[in-house]
C-alpha cells in the first residue's frame, strides 16, 4: 500500500478514532506479511487524542516539580457543576447539569477554535456574558487547585513543543479527519516548526459503484440492509462489509433485533453470541445492564418508603443474595403486597408491619435488618473514597451480585463498574467531604457516563455509525438513514457562544451552511470507503413523508429488485408453518374427591357460568390474577368500604320508620361516623394520604345521603338481617353464602337487597341458563317461601336506583315483577325459583364433576378481560395471521 510506503522509523500515524487505528495496524501486519518478513517494528498509529495524552505523559515524566492534576471529561463535569451551583444564575436553571454540561462544550469550542473567554464578541448575548463569569470561576478554580481541563493541556503541550521540551516524532500521517480544530491544528504547525513532516494523507478516488434505494421505513432500512449482507457473506465469506447507521447509539437495539432476526439460526431461537458474523460498535450506557441497575436501586434505598415497583424489583431480583432459595417465597410475599394494595413501604414498615417479610422471607428480611442497621453511617461527610468502602459493604449485606452464577455479559459489566468505582476514588482530588445523597449522586453519574460494550470476536460485519466508519476500508458498504430531514443533520449552535461568532468561524452544528459542508465532506470520505456503495433513505418517519437528502439526490437510484437478498423467513412463522398439531380433546377434569376442598361460595356458579375452564382454572388450579398496586383506594375497597358503612348505618337504624324521625344533624353525624370507621377498617390513614381518605369521605357520605332519600321513599320496611351467614350443600358442594341485607315489610314477606357499586343489568345478570349474578336467586332458594323479591341497590355517582324483580308489587320504581318482567302468569315467582334451583344445581354438578370446557358465555365479551388467554389458548383457533416483510 501506498500509505505504509511513506512509514518509516520515528512514523506516527493519527487517526480520529481508535477503530481505524486497529485496522490499520491489522492491515500494516498483513502487508509485511506479503513482504515475505517474519518479523518487522510495530506500526505506531494511534488515534489523536490518544497521541496527545502521550506527550502529556511525556511531559509530566520530565517534569520534576509537580504538575497540576489533569481533569478527567468526569471531574470536570463534577467542576462545572459545582461552579453552577453556586452561582447566582443557580435559581432560574431548571436542569443544573445540563447547562454545567453546555457551560464545559462552550469552554472547549472556544479553546479549540482559540477563542479567549474574556474575547469581547462574547459580550454581545446575555448568555455569554453569564458564561463568561463562570468560565472566569471556572479559570480561576483551577488555578488555586492546580486543575489542568483537556484543552489546556493542549495549549501547554504546544508551548513545550516550541521550547523543544518534548520529543515529537519525525513524521506525522493523519488519515481519516473530516476536520482538524484550529487548535489542534497549531499543535502540527509546531511540530512542524521543530522539524517533524505533517502529511495529511487523502485517499486516491477510483470508480465506485454507487446507487441509492428508497424503503418504506427505519425498520426496513435495518432489515434489508442485514439480508443485503447476508447474501454477500453467504457467496463471498471473506469480503469485508460495512452497515453504517446514523445516531447508533440511540437505535442500537432495534438494529440488533433485525440482524438477529435474520442472521438467526435455522430453527432456533437464540444465536450463539460467541459465533456472531457482525459486531455492533455501539456500546450500551453501564447503568442499563440489569446487574449494574439493580445495583445501584440497591444503593438508592433509604429510610424513606420505597414504591411498589421498585419492591417489587426487589423481591424479583436475582441479584440480591439467597434469591434462588427463596424465589418462590419472594413471589408469594409480593402477592400478599399486591393484595393489600400495598403501594409503599419503607424497610423498616417491611419488617415491622402486620405483613412482616420476616415470615416469609427469612433470609431477605435478615439481610434487610443488616442493611438498616449501617443507614445511621450515611449522616456522616466522607470524602469519595471514603463512601466507596461504604458502598460496597452496602452491596454485600445485600449479597449483590446474587448467589448463582454470573454469565459472561453480567460478569465483564461488572468488571467495568468496578473499574469505574476506581476512577470514582479519584474524585477526591476535586471534592471535599460530600453527604451520602452527593456521593450516590456522583456514582450514578459516573456510571451513566460510561459506555460499555461486551467483548466479541472480530466479524466481517461492522455495524458502526457515521464519523467511525469514515475511511476504514470495505468491500461493500451500505449508509442508512440519508432522508433530508436527518443529513445534513439540523443546526445545533451552544447558546452560550453567539450565532454570529460561531457562523464567522464555521464551529460545529453553528448553521445550516455549515452542517451541509459537514454533510457533503463525511458523505465523500465514505464514497472513497469501498468498492460497492449503497445509500439508503425511508420513505416516511410516522405520518410524515421523507425524501432523498440533497447530497445524495444525484446517485443514480436502484429498487429491491437490483439487489441480492437472502432469504428471510422469521423463525416463528418458520417454526409455524412446520408444526404438526395434534389435537387431544381434553374438556373433562377429575371429579371434586371427598378431600378436596374447593373454596369459592357464589364464585363457583359465577364463574361456572361464566366459562367452565375459568372456574377450574380459578378455583382448582387457583390461576387468579394478582392485581398491581394502584393508588389510593381500588374498585373493589371502595365497594368494601360502602358496604362497611351500610352494614354499620343499619345496625343503628333498624327500619325505616327510625330513620324518618331521626334528626337531620343527628343522622349525618351517623353517616360521618359509618364511613370514618370503614375507611379506618379498609385502609390506614397515614400523612400521606390523610388528605385523600378525607375527600373519599366526603364523597362517600354524599353518595349515602342520596340514597338514604330512596329508602325513605320507599313503602314501610324493617331490617332484619345484615350480612347474614347461611351454609348449604348443592351437588356435594358446601356453599356457604353472604348476602348484604334482608328486609322484612309489612305483610312479613322478605326482600333480599345486595349493594352494588358499578353498572348492573338484572335482566342480563340474574336470568338464563348461565345467569352473571347468581348470589340473589342461590340465596332466594334458600327461603323460597319468605322471600318476594331480590333487589340490587345501585349506589353511585352516575346511577342511583333499584333494580330487581319480585313476586308482588313493592311499591318501589323500576322494580318490576316477575310477571311484568317475564311476561308470564301470576304464579311465575314460585315458578322462576324453582327454575334458580335447577340451573344452580346444573351448574354445581358440572362443576363437581369436572366439567371444563373452553366455553365463553359471551364472546368476545367474556374473554376481553379475562387474564387466563395465555392458559386456555383460545385465541390459538386463529390460525392465518402471517405478516408480510419486505
């Protein structure tokens, strides 16, 4: 190669980034190779940040004084931060970190483009006159510290290069820039100035086979792209291939999911990591590995109450100790939490409460007491190494990183965080004693910072993005996600250097002008980049339609059906278009055995009628759905809390004639106390949600008091019996029954009255041979002689009425009578219990019998909400529902 023909000894080759750099050192070895050498020095080629840290090195060995502390991209954030904080401007800045994070690129724009910040242009903006007094803050902090940030060094470096303090190399090659800072810039001239060659070496243009194609979107962009290389791979196994994607980073995973996809093994599916044929260069922020996540949530746990999320996660986790051996424990307890609508709880209400973990999860509950025996330490001031002890004797009480073997991903991510904890130490060079809260608060930070990817063996697929693939060299290259909306990419100017200045000296993202030079010089290095070039653009992004950036628009333009894709077929629909079913018509369960014990009551009928398969499943194989948490007072509680008060209301009241003579004031005091003591009951009253209960009873007793007007209305009726009890046997099943009220009237026949909360439809609930609602007519058998009627008390906002039928007329609106209702003779009532009885008792002796058939009263109705589809399979009858891709 022409390049390697220009090294010689004392040649430094400088690229842009690492990458490049190791392929050229692996090119270099392979031209020796051909050379017929055995053995020859080693390429010096390294990126140019890389060289720069080297002369610094250089520098500092030579030195014999001490030289000032060289800031890392991390402590200088922290600095910038600490600047910001306690500056006036502090106040008015909603996201510190953000602009410390601005403040500190503005610094160093203007350091590159050698712009003084004391330069008057910057004195034209209000911001940049606030920037200004905190880059003076800034200067003069590190100048009482001895700090040195990045760009500093380089104007030192370049002042002990004129002073021939350092040793320089004799030649210079940079290859791959698509611009080079002015400051950077005035390092080569210096070196220049001592005597070393500056080349900047350009790739010699060939003819390129270039073509540009339009698909649908992003995804098919990714899609086509992979089996594009796929199909080169599979006929040439050692080209070279190129798959660049702009912003990287943020669609990291998605371009994983479809070269996955179609890179997947036959009939299988995972691939082996190990044997991949591409490799992705974007690495993945620390923080979102699950192991390195879990631990810092475990650090972030204080005394405070912790969400049911995160407890959750907790009790999930299989990176806190002892998670195996109490795995199903862990579940059963977070059961019981979602159970109670447990939302918070703070560790020591998680030891302490009724619900105490200590009976269930001995093991975590003790570790937990560990954990909260150390938190009066986190009141001191440490410096950072200091918490970094603490932090990790944190983490072992909590048997971080679990008691089962890491894989090879969780163990280099860990391997990486302990490195960052290293680095952590170091900040006790920029920070004095700081509390527990800043320390976490730095730890996270460091560990957002890093980006982390897992090792993996060279591939001939190079996933990279758009700077790091400038000028490494492919056989075929394929440049994604050129539409005019997103290349050039949009202006971004720092708002605190002004426009003017940053469009005078053409300074990254100044303008639009600027960006499409950007554009069109990256787009040329790529053009230069292989042989076989291929750029592509989507059609449309959501609802907004896309064109062909203008730097591309004049590439001669292609369809699918100039390309050669490999065969994609997903492996699903693969492993579905081969199945073989066997179909086994399995409908019948064991019989109810004279020692099973099948709780249930009503539920039983309700849900026998409902689909025979769900009572099973329910109430057999106990398949119930575990309830998230939900804020304040569920559905269910506040229908609890309701017929708590009634129960209590009425238990004073007794009949009707008691509550007409009670005194108004007399009585909403009755009320108040009734929902006071329920919502006392149902839910505990904390700072937190005083203020919400209070509203909830308000609420409650305006909803009481209207409905205390109905029963006024209503004809003369006493209250016998409140939340009676009665037990009875159908088809083997003992059956044991609650109903809310009974009322006796005058004539001394019986009403049977359940409240009810939510919508209700007596014709729909209660008749038929599956009826919804089966309490009322299952308990109406039982006193079939006594009882004329069974009503729902429809207590809420939007509706508040009777609803029922009865045997004779109550006298009370919209309660009709069976007769009225059915359309049937005068002895009808007798008649529909004895029908009641018949049905129930069907239903029961299916249900003792086995009977558990896939059978939806009402479908889709019954299924829609229905959370076991997954157990019953129904919707598996669908068979031809196969996508179409490109």
């Amino acid at each position: 190669m022409d390049l390697f023909n220009q090294v010689s000894h004392g040649t430094t080759l400088l690229t842009p980034n690492s990458r490049l750099s190791a392929v050229l050192i692996q090119q270099y070895s392979a031209w020796q190779q051909l050379q017929k050498k055995l053995c020859w020095p080693s390429l010096d080629c390294l990126p140019q940040n890389s060289f720069i840290a080297r002369l610094w090195n250089a520098y500092v060995i030579q030195q014999p004084n001490a030289q000032p502390l060289l800031l890392t991209p991390e402590q200088e954030q922290i600095a910038w931060e600490d600047i910001l904080r306690h500056s006036p401007e502090n106040e008015y800045l909603l996201q510190l970190s953000s602009a410390a994070e601005l403040a500190k690129s503005a610094w160093h724009t203007l350091k590159l483009w050698r712009v003084h910040a004391e330069n008057p242009h910057l004195k034209t903006t209000e911001d940049a006159q606030i920037f200004q007094t905190w880059a003076a803050a800034f200067e003069k902090k590190c100048a009482q510290s001895l700090w040195l940030d990045s760009s500093s060094m380089i104007e030192l470096l370049i002042t002990q290069i004129e002073k021939n303090s350092l040793a320089i190399p004799k030649k210079i090659i940079l290859l791959g820039f698509t611009e080079i800072s002015p400051l950077h810039q005035a390092l080569l001239e210096r070196c220049q100035h001592q005597g070393c060659e500056v080349i900047y070496n350009t790739i010699t243009k060939k003819q390129r086979d270039i073509a540009r194609i339009a698909l649908n979107d992003a995804d098919s962009e990714m899609r086509t792209m992979a089996r594009w290389a796929k199909a080169i791979l599979e006929e040439q196994p050692e080209a070279r291939i190129g798959c660049v994607v702009p912003r990287l980073e943020d669609v990291r995973e998605q371009v994983i999911q479809h070269f996955s996809a179609v890179f997947c093994e036959e009939n299988t599916f995972t691939l082996n990591h190990t044997t991949l044929p591409f490799n992705i260069s974007a690495g993945k922020n620390l923080a979102s590995y699950p192991v390195i996540h879990a631990a810092i949530h475990l650090l972030k746990l204080s005394t405070a109450t912790i969400p049911a999320e995160v407890l959750s996660s907790i009790l999930h986790s299989p990176f806190i100790g002892d998670a195996e051996y109490e795995m199903l424990n862990r579940a059963r307890y977070e059961t019981l939490l979602r159970r109670d609508n447990i939302t918070s709880m703070s560790l020591q209400q998680l030891l302490e409460n009724k619900l105490t973990i200590k009976n269930h999860c001995p093991r975590l509950a003790e570790r937990m007491r560990t954990v909260l025996d150390s938190f009066h330490l986190r009141h001191e001031k440490k410096f950072a190494s200091g918490w970094t002890h603490y932090f990790i004797e944190q983490l072992n009480a909590w048997g971080w990183p679990g008691e089962r073997s890491v894989d090879s991903h969780e163990y280099q991510a860990i391997q990486a965080w302990l490195k960052v904890m290293a680095e952590y130490t170091t900040l006790d060079g920029i920070l004095t004693q700081i509390s527990y809260q800043q320390a976490l608060y730095y730890l996270i930070y460091l560990t957002a910072q890093k980006v982390f990817q897992v090792e993996s063996p060279a591939a001939p697929i190079q996933i990279l993005g758009m700077l790091e693939a400038a000028e490494i060299p492919f056989d075929y290259l394929w440049v994604m996600g050129l539409d005019d909306s997103a290349w050039p990419q949009s202006p971004n100017p720092n708002p605190f250097i002004p426009q003017r200045l940053q469009k005078k000296l053409k300074m990254p993202h100044a303008n639009a002008e600027r960006e499409l030079q950007y554009g069109i010089q990256l787009t040329q290095q790529l053009q230069s980049c292989a042989d076989v070039i291929i750029f592509s653009h989507a059609l449309k992004s959501d609802d907004a339609e896309l064109r062909p950036s203008p730097i591309i628009s004049d590439v001669k333009a292609i369809t699918l059906n100039d390309l050669r894709l490999a065969d994609f077929n997903p492996i699903t629909h693969s492993i579905f278009a081969s199945q073989k079913i066997e179909f086994l018509n399995d409908e019948t369960a064991p019989a109810i055995g004279c020692d099973e014990v099948v709780r249930g009551g009503t539920s039983i009928f309700k849900l026998q009628a409902a689909c025979p398969f769900k009572a099973f499943a329910e109430l057999r194989l106990h398949a119930r759905k575990v309830e998230p948490p939900a804020l304040g007072l569920r559905a269910m509680d506040k229908g609890e809390i309701l017929h708590r008060a009634m129960e209590m209301l009425w238990g004073v009241l007794k009949d009707q004639t008691y509550l007409l003579q009670m005194p108004q004031d007399t009585l909403d005091k009755l009320v108040e106390d009734c929902v006071d003591q329920a919502i006392h009951h149902i839910a505990e009253s904390t700072a937190n949600n005083r203020r919400y209960l209070g509203l909830e009873s308000q609420r409650l007793q305006r909803l009481i008091h209207q409905w205390l007007d109905r029963e006024k209305a209503r004809p003369p009726f006493k209250v016998i019996k409140i939340e009676e009890e009665r037990k009875l046997t159908i088809a083997n099943l003992a059956i044991t029954l609650r109903v809310d009220r009974i009322d006796e009237l005058d004539s001394g026949r019986q009403i049977i009255i359940d409240y009810k909360t939510g919508k209700t439809h007596p014709n729909k609930d209660w008749f038929g041979d599956r009826p919804n609602e089966p309490q009322l007519p299952l308990y109406c058998t039982t006193d079939s002689l006594k009882t004329c009627g069974i009503l729902f008390a429809q207590i809420n906002s939007e509706e508040m009425k009777w609803k029922g039928i009865s045997g004779i007329d109550l006298g009370i609106p919209a309660v009709k009578t069976v007769t009225e209702e059915r359309n049937t003779d005068a002895s009808s009532w007798q008649n529909q219990i004895e029908n009641w009885q018949t049905i129930l008792e069907k239903l029961a002796t299916d249900f003792a019998q086995g009977k558990a058939n896939i059978d939806p009263k009402e479908d889709p109705q019954t299924c829609e909400h229905c959370h076991l589809k997954p157990i019953c399979r129904i919707h598996e009858t669908i068979t031809e529902n196969i996508l179409s891709y490109d």
